[in-house]
C-alpha cells in the first residue's frame, strides 16, 4: 500500500489566482509559507518552506473568494512533480501539493488599543463548514500540459 498526503498550516504568500482550463474547468494557485522552530547549538531557530499549492474546481473557487496574502490556512492534499522542457532548452520541473481540502486559519484578536474603539472590525465573508466537506472533486488526472502557468 502507498501513500501520498500532505498536512500544511500556514500562511499565504500571496493571492489565490484563479485561472480556467481548456476544458472550463477553474484553477486557482498560490503559496503557501510554514515555519519550523528548532534548537541548534543551545539556540532556537527558525526554518521558512515555501509551498506551490493548486485547487482545481470547486475548491479553487472557494480558495480564490476567500483566501487572501498573509491570511492562515490549512492545506490537505497530495504530492506532484510535473516536469518540462523550458523554451531555453533546460529541463525543468515543480513540485506542488494538489488540495484536496482547505481549511480558513483563525480569526485573529485585534490588536492591544482597539479594544475600546467603537469601529467594528471588518466583517469576514461567512462560509459553511459542511459545504467545504461536501465538495466533489474531480476523479480524472489532470494532464499537466492544461495547466495555464
């Protein structure tokens, strides 16, 4: 039995961008950062990765209305290479994490001295939890060469 899964907390280094397909079918990429903290030498430190992540379908609209640059999520989902041939003749490749699942992070409290302001915070679209976990996704392979970026 094999198993290809990928778990990811972090935040977006950028905006979700939305593309279609060929076939209509939506597309949304963005990246994802996450941190590891360990201790070297008596001192802790920190470690950035940077992710590819790519939602198609369904998902990929939810990520693109409401996922945004520096905001937290989770990321569920598997493990691809795709290769090519650049233009130059160099052979390239990418690694990417395919979501199967998204996961908006926390709201965060605002701020020390906002507590008493009479301004309400901006209000965040509202979302359903049962309709992230009842999405289809699509069951055919993607054929990389579809993929506009």
């Amino acid at each position: 039995m094999n198993l290809n899964k990928a778990f990811l907390i972090g935040n977006l280094t950028r905006d979700p961008e939305l593309r279609t397909l060929p076939s209509g079918q939506p597309v949304a990429s963005f990246g994802l950062a996450t941190n590891r903290v360990f201790t070297r030498d008596g001192k802790q430190e920190r470690q950035a990765e940077f992710h590819n992540i790519v939602a198609f379908g369904r998902l990929a609209e939810i990520a693109s209305q409401y996922l945004s640059k520096g905001k937290m999520a989770l990321v569920e989902g598997r493990l691809v290479t795709r290769n090519w041939e650049a233009k130059d003749g160099t052979k390239r490749n990418r690694t990417e994490i395919i979501a199967e699942r998204l996961q908006l992070g926390p709201r965060l409290a605002p701020p020390a001295g906002r507590a008493g302001q009479t301004e309400a915070p901006p209000e965040e679209p509202k979302r359903s939890e049962e309709k992230l976990d009842t999405i289809e996704y699509p069951s055919e392979e993607i054929n990389p060469d579809e993929i506009p970026f």
